[in-house]
C-alpha cells in the first residue's frame, strides 16, 4: 500500500510565482540512449510577489542533473539543492542568467508525458505538468516566456525537427547529425512547449487569413498514411474561417503544424502553432474511417485550432482555471460542428453526454465544480464536467446574453486579456462589461457542484383560461458541498395547444405579440408562472434545446410524450420525448407491470421508418433507444442485469414488430456512388446500419445474408464496420468469425482499423465475452504501451459494454482491477482514467456493489500506487 499521502493543492492558496522567466532558450541534443537539455533562463524576481523571495524553486521530475551555471558561471554544489521534485537554486540575485543541463531518456518514457519516443520519433506532450519532466523550470501557467529552441539529431533518422514559432536557422554537424532553431515570437506558459524530431512525411496547403496573410499549413505523418490527411487540412481551413466569421480571430503566426502520433494519452494538444494528435484524430479515408470518426476529426481539430486564441493568447493563471480554455473552447467547436451538419444532431449529442456520463460524474466520488478549489493529480480532471458542464455554463451565457452582446463580451475578453493568464472570473466579468448584465448569481455554476434537479407541476384552469406552471430548484449535495443556493437557470419553454400548434405566452392577460417560446430566467428556489389566454390544457415543452444542464422531474404521461414526439416544433424535444417514452416502458418492464411491450411505442417506431418527410438525421436518432449508460444513471440501486434485460426486451419486440419496415429502411438508405459526409448521406447510413443491426439482433436470416453482402462489397468503413458489429453481436457465430478474420487479414497493417476490430469485440453483447477479451490481450496486435490499444479493448468493455462487464460474480470488476494495477506503473493517467467505472459503486446494488468495492480495495492495496490512481480510488472509497 502506498505509505505517503500525496498532497492536496488548494485554490485558496494561490500565491504569484516569485519569479518570472521572460526568455527561455533550449537545446536538445538527441541520441537513442537519451537526451541531454540545455535550458537558458533569464529571471528576474516579481515585483508583484509581496515579499522577497530569496531562493529560486523550479519544478523537476524524473530529471538527472548535470550542471548548474547562473550569469555564466558554474554553481558549487553547495549554491544549490537538487530535490528531485525541486531544484533550489539559493540567494539569487534580482535578474539573472540561470542556465540548466539534465539528462532524460526519452526511449524508456512510458508514462507519454514530457519528452517521449513513438513509432521511432520524438514527441512532447507538456499539459498539465510535463514540461518538468524536460527541465527545471516554473512549471505553472502564469509564467509565460519567449522560447528559442534548437534541436539536434543524426539526420538520416530525424530529418524533421519540430518546435513551436518559425524556423529561423539550420545547418549540419559533425557525425551526420543535423539542428534547426525555431523561435516563438508570441510569450506561452511551458505547457504549450512542444517537439518533434522524426522521419515524417509533410503534407502541405495554405489558408489566407481575412487580412490577406499567407499561411503555410503542415501535417506531418508517418510516410504509410500519405493518403489519410485530406480531411483534417479540410477541416483546418474550415475551422480557421469559422473562427475569423463568427468570432472575428485571424491566426497570428506564419506556419501551422499538425503532427500525428501513435502513442498518445489523450485526443490532441494545442501547442503553439505545433499540434501535437493522436493519429486516430487526425488520420481519416472512407475506407478506414467511419462517419463517427471523421465528425469527430473534424471537431477535434477545429478545437485545437480555436485554442490559439482561448487558450494560447489568453491563458489560465493556474489549474483550476482550466475550463476558462476548455470549456469555452468546446462551446467554441460545438458552434462549429452544428455549422458544419446537422445543428438538431449535434445538440443531441452533447445533451446525450452530459445527461449519461457528466451527470454520473457529478453525482459520484469525483464530483467537482466547473472551478474546482482543490486537487491531488491536475491530470485526473480533464473530466466532462471541466469540459462538457464548462461548455454548458459558457452555452448558457450565450443564452441569456443573445448572440450579439456574447459576441461583444468575447472581442472584449479577447482585446482585454490577451497575451495574459487569467481567470473564469475575468471570463465572465468581460461578458457582464460589455452586455451590462449582473451574472453574479450566475457564478454559482462554476463554484457548485452537483446536477440542479427542476422540479416542474402545471395546472390548468380551464375557466380563467390560465395555464400555471410551477418551478422548485434542488441542488443536490456532493463531496464535500452542502446547502447549495440557487442557481441562474435559462429554462426554455414551449406550449402546444390540441393540434400542435404553438400557443402564445402571454405572462399578462393583455400581452399583444406574446412570443411562442420563453427563455424563463429561474433565479430562487421557487417560482410560479401564469400563461394567460390558453384555452385548452397545453402539453408543455420544456427545458428546450436542453437549455441548462439539469434534471427535469414532471409526470409526464404516455399520451403527452408521444403528442411531443409528433408535433413539437423544437426538434430536440421531439428526440427527447420520444426518449422518455422509450425510458418509461423499458422500466415498467423492470417492474413487471402487466410484462407487455406498449404497442404505442411501436406505432410511433413505425412512423418514423416510413415518413420520408421527417428529417432522416434526426430520425436516425430517435430510433436508437435509451442507452443502458443512461438507464443506469436514471436509476438507483441499480440492477444492470435487470436493465439490460428489459431494454432487450423492448428491443426484441421493436425489431419483431417492425421486421419488414427495418428491411424496408436499410434497402431504401442502400446508397450510391461517392462517399458524402452531409447530415443526409450519415444520416442515411446510421439508419441502413440501425436497420441492420436490430434485424441481426433478432437472429433474422435475410438480414445475416444482407449484412455478409454489405461487408463484401462495402466502399466504406461505416458500412463495412456496420455490418461487422451487427454480426458479432448476433447469434450467426460462423458468420460473425469469418467476417472478423477477413476484416483483420484485410487490415492488419492499419492501427486506426486495427482498433476499431478490437473495440468491435470488446464491445460485443454476446455472453463470453470476458474470456474473449482476455484472449484479445494476448493479441499480437495489443499492445500495453499504445494507449488506443489499451482503451480499444479494456476501456470499451469496462466503460461501454455494460452488461458483460458488470457480472454478477464480480469477475469483470476483478479483471480490471488487474489491469489498472499494470498500467498504473508504467501510464498512471492511462490508469487512473481506467478505473472510473468502478468508482461508482455505492449507485449499483448487491451483488454488484460489494463486488465493485473489493475490486477497489484490491487497487489500493498494490504496492507504489502512483498519485493519479490514489486520488481516484481513495477519494472513491470514502465512506
Ligand atoms: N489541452 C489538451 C488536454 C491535455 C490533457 C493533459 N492531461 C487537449 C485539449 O483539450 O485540447
Ligand atoms: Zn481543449
């Protein structure tokens, strides 16, 4: 068991850095045994620290130290302290020259953060804190300085050596070894340091900026995925327009880099003018990549982009501030990808995470707010609710501010803080300047924690012609907060009358022009609205567009979801209400309630497969019912089991019932000619692949047949990896082996597919899964220092394929228990995002709850847990 504690870092104890570093200036020197690095600091004391401080503190991890010289002369081993952790360097004076020699080795990083070998290239990854696994340095991100960097290397290995601003000199050296210097005009904090020193092959565009610059775009690849680059430069010249249009902000460097890499924690980093991707979110063909992919490729790399400006130019004064960058930047690329396709879509999807995992997460152990004030391991939250809540508090400024004044309140938090580090209470306090608005309530949202639950009654009076409707806001408590105060809520509303008409709200008995939907502005614990003029009892429409992220509790009924499912004119109700329905009669299947399915649901099924009218993407939608993730966190005491037995069951007599009407649909989207990504071409393609995936389901003949044919002669991956998945997860065991051989044969030699097959399988609802998940381990294609490898399989089966991995005798919870322990010594962050669904033990009932907890406790027994799993597990186990 781990004997030392680690320590807590509060907001509450922020303090200026002593020193400022202004100009940084490195060298590399890189060989296969290692890596030496001179780093030149020039510092100067703060002056806005209050006090003197005496000593210099940098930050080191994992770093040996070679030499010392300050002003260049050679410190005496008695002027200052390595620490591991902390160079001291002592009485300095005021301004200086400090310079620092270590030695890293890059070959033997497995932990991917710092400096780090991949496919036989050299690549950094430095947010949060792996700058100090570089160099002694200030490693926060209020201390921003000017970099030079010169890289060497032998140059038949490495011809390519990256780093952030322009390259302005490059020669040879003795030993066939090249270098080339770059330099970054504009100041960063280190975490947006990068390199890269390899064998790459460019692929190269432009873009003119709107003031008629010339940028030079570069992606560089390994020389094998030459043809897999054309979507993400697409999408980096569309995410770079989107940005001048709607927020008015040109790129300000000459060069714009994208280098893919294999070995990657995370999705991407936003290093200046150097992004650094992991390969499967940048790399994309039809042939290799599905629909889902190249979305999110495109929205990965708009979000990168739209970091240089939230993110880059305007920073974060420290951790704790992260969603001022990441959650304005994902309501920046969620703007973007509703511009993009299918707006209605989009928000589906984003409502779907945070109603299945972010509101999980807030109702957990690691339950934090949008600004948390306290954490052991920064790495463990760049969680959904930094980024997705985060998104959400940004969405609902624009809310209540209306485009225009958001679009005045950002220029001005732009004009205002740029080139500094600040805080998301600058961020809203630049939205209140310029709109005039008090948002001091609103605040709240980053400060507490927790899902507000609304909960909402109606009553009609037919007689005054007054439709009341009541509104009580409950936050619930969470770790570690209680007695929350109410928060500023935009709640959108709707009513439709008898034909499903808009009525209109008219909060007075005299309003002329009463609009027909409200944005209400929910700022006590209780309010009541009275809507005059209504002549008859309304179904109300609420919290449309998912307005805020809450809970909302009203008794709907049958008859009223499937009236919304048809009429409401806000299509993300529709989705929603046709969601609810499916909820409901799922549960009453669980509770046994008379054990039929409501043939409504299956009329309501029917209707959206045959009505060519309706709009196919959100139709393709609306077919995919509750997922059991969402099942889950609706209920407590959860009995997975139970859940997923009923919505098999609804699922078997969906598929029976409409048999004809699905084959009708998969041979009516059949598709033809190119490959499109347009809402209608995806659309279509979900709804063949749905079609196929519940006639598969149901063990139907034809449709294995068609399926076999699809997976022949697919031209793309969607389709080619539709008909795979329906088949693995049928009972057409000789079929489903088969395909998965061919696949492999076929694809061996493409990671990204490779990945895809795993994740295919560990995905499978077939019983037996376990065993064939531990077989897929000794694949020779797994690999457990590729962190894709690892989530393709124990991340898909632990955290998506619910049913097989919560067993009933615990033997998937004792499975990744062993497999969290091994990582955790070579890739604690891997490890301890791993671990997660453990964590919510206390939600599920017997057996599973006390299984889950043991599984944990065998987690924190191992010997030298690092401090990523620590935090998550122990603050997991607290009673
Ligand atoms: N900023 C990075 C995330 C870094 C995660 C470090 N553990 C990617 C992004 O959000 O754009
Ligand atoms: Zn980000």
């Amino acid at each position: 068991m781990r004997t030392n504690q680690p320590r807590t870092i509060y907001l509450s104890e922020y303090r200026v850095p002593a020193f400022l570093v202004d100009h940084v200036d490195l060298r590399f020197e890189l060989f296969e045994q290692g890596a030496r690095v001179h780093s030149t600091l020039d510092v100067r004391r703060n002056p806005d620290y209050p006090e003197r401080a005496e000593h210099l503190e940098l930050d080191g991890d994992s770093l040996r130290l070679e030499a010392v010289s300050l002003n260049g002369v050679t410190l005496e081993a008695d002027h200052y302290q390595d620490q591991g952790d902390k160079l001291v360097v002592l009485s300095v004076p005021d301004q200086f020259q400090l310079t620092v020699v270590t030695w890293i080795e890059p070959q033997n990083n497995t932990r991917l953060e710092g400096l780090y070998k991949s496919s036989g290239m050299f690549c950094t990854q430095c947010e949060a804190e792996g700058f100090r696994c570089i160099t002694f340095f200030p490693d926060r991100p209020d201390v921003m300085a000017r970099f030079r960097t010169r890289i060497e290397a032998d140059k038949s290995s490495y011809p390519v050596l990256l780093s952030n601003g322009n390259d302005i000199e490059r020669g040879e050296l003795a030993d066939g070894r090249h270098f080339v210097t770059w330099e970054d005009p504009f100041p960063k904090p280190c975490y947006l340091f990068a390199l890269v020193a390899g064998d790459l092959l460019l692929k190269q565009d432009t873009f003119t900026t709107c003031s008629g610059r010339e940028i030079d775009l570069r992606i560089y690849v390994e020389p094998r995925n030459a043809t897999k680059c054309e979507h993400a430069m697409d999408s980096l010249q569309r995410s770079m327009r989107w940005d001048e249009t709607v927020y008015g902000r040109e790129y300000d460097l000459d060069i714009f880099m994208i280098v893919a890499v294999d070995d990657f924690n995370m999705g991407a980093m936003e290093n200046k003018g150097l992004n650094i991707f992991n390969s499967s979110c940048v790399l994309a063909s039809p042939e290799t990549a599905t629909d889902a992919s190249f979305q999110r490729i495109e929205a990965i790399v708009a979000h990168e982009y739209f970091h240089n400006w939230s993110g880059n130019r305007v920073t974060c004064r420290d951790w704790f501030q992260l969603s001022l960058k990441e959650g304005f930047t994902v309501f920046r690329d969620a703007g973007f990808s509703a511009d993009m396709g299918s707006p209605i879509v989009k928000r589906i999807e984003d409502a779907t995470l945070m109603r299945t995992a972010q509101f999980a997460e807030d109702a957990g152990p690691m339950s934090h707010p949008v600004r948390p004030s306290s954490y052991m391991e920064i790495s463990n939250f760049y969680t959904l609710t930094i980024y997705e809540k985060g998104a959400e508090v940004v969405r609902m400024i624009h809310t209540l501010l209306g485009p225009d004044l958001f679009r005045k309140g950002s220029d001005l938090y732009f004009e205002r803080h740029d080139g500094q580090a600040v805080t998301t209470d600058d961020f809203v306090r630049a939205m209140e300047d310029a709109s005039g608005r008090d948002l001091s309530q609103f605040r709240l949202w980053y400060e507490q924690a927790g899902t507000p639950v609304l909960t909402v009654r109606d009553e009609f009076d037919a007689e005054a012609g007054i439709y009341r409707l009541s509104i009580e806001q409950s936050i619930p408590d969470t770790a570690g907060q209680t007695d929350k105060k109410p928060q500023h809520i935009p709640f959108a509303l709707g009513l439709l009358g008898p034909d499903g008409e808009a009525v209109p709200l008219r909060l007075s008995e005299n309003e002329a022009d009463a609009p027909l939907e409200r944005v209400l502005e929910l700022t006590e614990a209780r309010h009541s609205f009275e809507f005059h003029g209504v002549q008859t009892q309304p179904v109300p429409s609420l919290l449309r567009e998912f307005s805020a992220p809450v809970r909302v509790d009203y008794p709907w009924t049958r008859e009223q979801l499937l009236f919304l499912m048809s009429h409401d004119s806000d299509g993300f109700n529709r989705w929603d209400a046709g969601q609810q329905l499916a909820v409901d009669v799922i549960r009453s299947l669980m509770d046994g309630e008379n054990g039929a399915v409501d043939e409504r649901l299956v009329d309501a099924y029917r209707v959206l497969l045959n009505d060519p009218a309706l709009d196919q993407a959100l139709v393709a939608k609306m077919l995919l019912l509750p997922s059991e993730a969402y099942l889950i966190e609706l209920s407590n005491d959860v009995d997975v089991q139970a859940i997923h037995e009923a919505r098999t069951r609804v699922l078997d007599h969906l598929a029976n019932a409409l048999r004809d009407d699905l084959l009708a649909c998969f041979h009516r989207n059949a598709g033809s000619g190119d490959y499109q990504l347009t809402p209608e071409a995806i659309a279509g393609r979900s709804l063949r692949n749905t079609a196929l995936a519940w006639l598969l389901h149901i063990g139907d003949q034809e449709a294995c047949t068609l399926a076999q044919q699809q997976f022949d002669v697919a031209g793309n991956m969607t389709d080619r990896l539709g008909a795979l998945r329906a088949l693995v997860n049928s009972r057409f065991v000789a079929e489903r082996e088969a395909a998965l051989e061919t696949f492999y044969q076929c694809w061996e030699a493409d990671p990204q597919v490779v990945e895809q097959w795993f994740s295919v399988q560990a995905g499978s609802q077939q019983s037996g899964t376990l065993e064939a998940i531990k077989a897929l381990l000794q694949h020779p294609a797994f690999d457990w220092k590729n962190p894709n490898k690892v989530r393709s399989v124990i991340g898909v089966f632990a955290g998506q394929n619910l049913a097989q991995f919560h067993q009933p005798d615990g033997s998937g919870y004792r499975f990744l228990a062993d497999q969290v322990c091994r990582l955790d010594d070579s890739n604690p962050q891997i490890a301890a995002r791993l671990v997660s669904p453990l964590t919510r033990w206390k939600k599920f009932a017997q057996p599973y709850c006390s299984a889950m907890k043991e599984a944990l406790e065998t987690v924190r027994a191992k010997d030298g847990l690092s401090k990523d799993v620590y935090e998550v597990v122990h603050k997991s186990l607290r009673p």
